[in-house]
C-alpha cells in the first residue's frame, strides 16, 4: 500500500508571499492563509514539506488539472518529472515522440532554440521548487521557530524538514546545473521581494550543492530510515555521487574516487536488487528493495496528466492494446525507441536480457516518419498494474496512475561505481565493479548466460549497459554528454540535427538555453553561448 506522506499535500493551505527567484516566473496562489498564519502552527510544517516533494509530481492544487502551481504553462505538459524526463530522452537515442506540438519536434532532432516552450517549463518548474523551498528554509530559521514559541521537540523535528527541503533545492540546482549551466540564483538568505537575481557560474553553483549536500548528509535520516518517498542520507549521497561523476563537465576536474566514496557509503546501506527486473516499473514498486528515491504518485491522490501517467500512457500505441496489460484505458500514441537502442540487446522478440522487452507487431525499426507511431519499436516498460494482477490482461485500469517514478536506485549505483572505478578512482576494485555488473546482467538474463568477463569491462561497455538498464529513466542526454557523443559526429543516431541518417550537431547544445521570456524579463542574465 502506498504511504501516506505525499496525500498531505491535499489539505495544503498556504500562500507564500514575496517568492521570487526567477524573475519572470508567474505563480498562481494556492491558498487562502499568509505565510505568518501558517508558520504559527506547527502542525502546518508537514504540509508545506509534502507539498514541496508532491512539486516534483504533480502540476497544481486540484489533482490533474486546475489551480496550477505556474501561470502561462500547459499544466499537464509543465509538470516537473514530465518536463525533465522530454529534455533528458527526446533529444537522444533513447526516445522519439509523434506529436507536433510547438517545441517537441525540436527536442526529438536536437535542434532546439530558446522559445522552446518545453524546456521553459522544466526551467520555470525548477525554480518554483527552489522557491518554496527557500521560504520554508526561511521560515523555519532557529530564529523564527523560537519567536513562535515552538517546542523543543517539535524544534528538533522541523530542523529535519529544513534539512530535507535543502536536499530538495540542491535536487533542483543540480537539475538547472545540468540542464542550463549558468542561472539565476537565489537562497534564503535574499532579501524576500522583487528583484533580478544574479547568474551563478556552473562552477560556483556545482560548489554551492556540494557544500550543501555535504552540510546535510549527516543531519538527515539513516538510510532506509525515513517514510518512504522522504530523502534520506542515501538519497543524499545519490545525489552527490550523480554531481562528482559528471564534475568534469561541470567544473573541468575529475571527481571519481569522490563518486566511489559516497557509493560505498550507499552500497552498504541495505538495499538489494529487485528480483524481477520488470517489477521495478510496476504500480507497487514502492515496495522494492532496490528503489533508493522516487518521485511517488498515486492515482488516487496524486493525479497528474504528466509524471508517470504520461510515461504509461504516452507510449502505448499501435497493437500494443492487443497483447499486454497496462492498467490504464487507452494509449496516447506518443513515444518509441530508435534503432540503436533496440541493437544493444541481442535480440528484440523472446531476447534472452528482460530489459529488452519492445513491441514490434505491426511496427517498423526505422523511424523513417517521426509522426507515424508505427515507425519505432514501442518500449514496454512502465506499466500500472502490480505482481497480482500482471498475468490479467482485463485487470482494473484508471487513468491515472500509481507507479513510482525511481529517481535513484541501486542499479544505477552499481554501474555509476564501476564506470568511476575504470575512470581512476581510488576506493574500489576492478573485481568489485565486474561483480556489479554481473549482477545486474544475472538478473535480466536469469542466470549467468549474459555475464561478462574483466577483458569486457570497459567504458564503451558501461555507457552500453547504462542504457539498456535504465533506458527511459531520464539519465541518457547527461550520460551521453559525459563520454562526448551527445553533440559532434562521435556517435550519431537516427534523426539527429534533424535528417533522417543522423548528422554532426555542434557542441553547444550540450546545455539548453536560457527562455527567451526570462532573458527579456531579467536584462543581468546572459544567454549560455550558441543561442
């Protein structure tokens, strides 16, 4: 059964004044009490913290739609998971989507400008999270929680909630570190009120979530420790080991033996891998052992037309109907795979690796029409039903969805430490790293007929294997940019730079550009080079 922390937010009453941080960031109130009412009574701290995790799920105030949390967007297409996962796969390899609405044919062929409607929405999306999490901070200063005449042991308790929306804001500064480089910053120490923040370079900014991360890590829970959904130190030292292993994109210096000290700490936490590799994707994931931080939804309280719901739905399409058990009425007829993903698996029909598993009845490898679903193969992946029910192809369905959406997990642990491992970082061991992988090949292949030898492991063979176990989990574009074939002509893939064989595209598209609307809105801003 799901956990109750995220259904919090639906009592969430609250209207934060003075927010600012992205000038030019239209928020929509959701509340009817100021931030002094609601901070006077303890038992309204929760809710705030719920709603700032639900931030990552859900678009607004009235579940699916209505009430949205930001003004000017299409609600369902502004959602936070939904915005990330479309710049994190539709420009790559890994995805490719039908529709035509304004923006995504541009992200589907890498050839996007800076009135790109999507990625403003992850942009704007990021920095509504950075904002409520800097008045909660805020709010819950030593200072404030004295002059309310809070009691030491409900004290104690919302210190924890602070140092949970700081993890939750270095989340989203990570996010805008990755995506967009260099971007307006704002902390709880700003002044609350109108005013153009100023643009952060990617070094300092990769510096600040280090030191926050690292300031955090030991005042939050233990691992496995916290509600389920909630960040703990695991989820912390994720993160962390997410920012080192791509620390010289970032900043020009390698990090790896940091990656490979924040793993240890993680590898020896608990978890352990899902036996079932397809129960990862399930309606009742959260109940893996595998999943270190998800971002949770729920089809009955936490309703959303983006986050998993468009993940089930988007791609389900064709024939598809016809065969499998999605749990969800219908399919949007939206997203397949490119050719060169479907060649890393051995094979596609009965292929012996269960990560393999596409839909090919009816469909055609080669995209040769982006518009035309059948041309694709479809990926079978997220899916809203449980264990029980997975062999009952007339199983109850909704349309809204409960599977969790696994931000991090132990999978990708394991190859993030062998890859740091064959990159030079100390604290691990070649022996090591091959028993990751192994295991992980065990697992989808059902026994040991797909391990590999040391003489294997290399680092062609990790960004290989990267996809094909997390394919779809919104890593390839950063992956990609991490060994140099995201942009250039060192690896090209269907319908990059826009022609059907797939073309050079020039380096600066390694990072998004900064919305056109926000540049206007905040003239200190400075375009990232190439727009």
């Amino acid at each position: 059964m799901k956990n109750k922390f995220i259904k919090k937010t639906a009592i969430l009453l609250v209207t934060i004044f003075g927010i600012g941080g992205c000038t030019d960031l239209d928020l929509e109130p959701f509340g009817e009490f100021t931030s002094v009412q609601v901070y006077q009574d303890f038992d309204n701290y929760i809710q705030v913290l719920a709603k700032m995790y639900a931030g990552l799920a859900t678009s607004g105030q009235s579940g699916p739609d209505g009430r949205g949390d930001i003004g000017g967007q299409d609600e369902g297409a502004s959602t936070y998971l939904r915005a990330f996962w479309k710049l994190q796969e539709l420009p790559t390899d890994e995805a490719i989507i039908s529709w035509n609405d304004e923006g995504l044919p541009t992200l589907n062929t890498l050839t996007f400008s800076s009135d790109n409607g999507f990625i403003a929405a992850m942009y704007y999306r990021i920095f509504y999270q950075i904002t409520l999490a800097n008045e909660f901070i805020r709010e819950l200063s030593d200072e404030n929680l004295d002059s309310r005449g809070i009691s030491e042991a409900n004290q104690q308790t919302a210190r924890l909630y602070r140092e949970e929306a700081r993890f939750l804001r270095a989340l989203s500064y990570y996010h805008a570190l990755d995506l967009f480089g260099n971007v307006p910053f704002v902390t709880e120490q700003d002044a609350v009120g109108s005013f153009f923040p100023e643009q952060i370079n990617r070094q300092d900014l990769f510096s600040y979530i280090e030191s926050e991360l690292l300031d955090v890590i030991p005042n939050l829970v233990p691992a496995g420790q916290n509600e389920y959904a909630r960040a703990d130190q695991a989820a912390a030292r994720m993160l962390l080991a997410k920012m080192y292993l791509n620390a010289e994109v970032y900043t020009g210096q390698q990090r790896y033996s940091e990656v490979i000290a924040q793993l240890n700490e993680v590898l020896n936490a608990g978890y352990s891998l899902e036996p079932d590799y397809n129960h990862l994707f399930f309606a009742d994931n959260d109940q893996s052992p595998e999943i270190i931080f998800p971002i949770s939804f729920d089809q009955a309280s936490t309703m959303s037309w983006g986050g998993a719901t468009f993940l089930v739905n988007a791609a389900i399409g064709g024939t598809m109907r016809n065969f499998y058990s999605f749990g969800v009425p219908g399919g949007w007829q939206g997203m397949r795979t490119r050719p060169e993903i479907v060649r890393l698996y051995p094979g596609t029909d009965g292929t012996p690796d269960a990560r393999g598993w596409f839909h090919t009845d009816e469909q055609q490898i080669d995209i040769v029409s982006i518009s035309t679903f059948q041309d694709g193969y479809g990926v079978l992946k997220f899916r809203n039903i449980t264990r029980d029910t997975e062999d009952r192809p007339d199983g109850p369905v909704s349309d809204h969805v409960s599977v969790d959406f696994p931000l991090f997990r132990l999978a990708d642990a394991y190859l993030m430490y062998a890859e740091a491992v064959l990159r030079g970082g100390s604290g691990g061991t070649e022996s090591q790293a091959l028993d990751y992988i192994n295991a992980l090949r065990e697992r989808a292949y059902g026994n040991s007929e797909g391990n590999i030898s040391s003489g294997d492991l290399n680092l062609d063979f990790i960004l290989d294997e990267r996809a094909r176990e997390l394919k779809w989990e919104a890593t390839r574009r950063t992956d990609l940019i991490r060994y140099g074939r995201f942009t250039g002509g060192a690896y090209i893939w269907q319908w990059k730079g826009g022609v059907f064989e797939g073309t050079s595209v020039p380096e600066f598209r390694d990072l998004y550009p900064l919305p056109q609307a926000d540049l206007i809105a905040n003239p200190t801003l400075q375009q990232n080079p190439g727009y």
